[in-house]
C-alpha cells in the first residue's frame, strides 16, 4: 500500500520510533481506518506480508503492553497534521462498552472540515453529565499543552 511508506516517514520524524514500531503502528492506523473499528483481531486480518493473523495479532497486543503512548505528545501530532493555526473546539461526553464495563470519557477535539479530531480523552468515574471542574480542567490540559493563544473558540 502506497500510503504506508509516507505515513511510517511522518510518524518516524514526528516521533522518532524504532522501524518495528513504525512497522507495526502504520498497519494498526490503517486498518482503524479501512475498517472503521479497533477491534485488533480484525484490524489484524489487513496486516500485509505472509504472517498469520494470529501473529499479527499478538503483535499488536505487545505493542499495547509494552510500549507506554505519551498522549500529550500523540495530541500535538495530530494537531501538527492539520493546518490550523487557530482550534475550533469541540467537547462532548460519550460512553462506550467494554464487554460489560460501561467507559465514560469526556472528548476535547478540534474541528476540522467537519470532522472532530480528538486530542484529549479523560475517563469519568461516573455516569450522566460531566462537571464545571472537570471542563476547566481539560481546557488547562490544551492550554499547557498548545497555549491560549492557539484557541478560536470553544
């Protein structure tokens, strides 16, 4: 896949990984996007080369383990990819499901072509709204991370 090359050069000069882990993350990125999940038996199954899924499977699993992802540094990625140089931002509370554990996150993302891209994802160790405090304190998150100035609005 032609994209692979590029993508494993960006995230090598952003991040300055290892080849394996570029190797192993540029598959994981496309298959989350050919295949609409990050469910990784099935993101698994779009690695390329002569591998077994299973293989590839628990290559990802190692990854996740071993390798910690600093996700201040994973938000200025994303926001170093889109060309803005003010964030519309947006904030929303979702919930998922995991098995029979209910995740519920709180969102900050910035806009962009109609897309919300997220950058930050804290858990909420509790049903229904978030709380003022709980806002603020992610708006500091942005903040120390990216400064004031670089907000549009909210």
């Amino acid at each position: 896949m032609s994209y692979h090359h590029e993508l494993g050069k960006i995230l090598w000069e952003f991040f300055h990984w290892n080849r394996a882990r570029v190797g192993c993350i540029v598959p994981l990125l496309g298959g989350i996007i050919q295949l609409g999940t990050v469910n990784l038996i099935k993101i698994a199954s779009t690695f390329p080369g002569e591998a077994q899924q299973h293989s590839h499977y628990k290559r990802l699993q190692r990854l996740f383990r071993e390798f910690p992802l600093e996700l201040n540094l994973i938000a200025q990625f994303i926001a170093h990819l889109l060309p803005l140089e003010k964030f519309t931002l947006t904030l929303d509370r979702t919930n998922w499901k995991l098995g029979k554990i209910d995740i519920h996150l709180l969102v900050l993302g910035v806009a962009y072509r109609g897309i919300a891209f997220p950058l930050f994802w804290p858990t909420l160790a509790k049903q229904g709204n978030s709380n003022t405090q709980e806002r603020i304190t992610l708006i500091e998150r942005l903040i120390a991370v990216f400064g004031r100035e670089r907000i549009a609005c909210l």
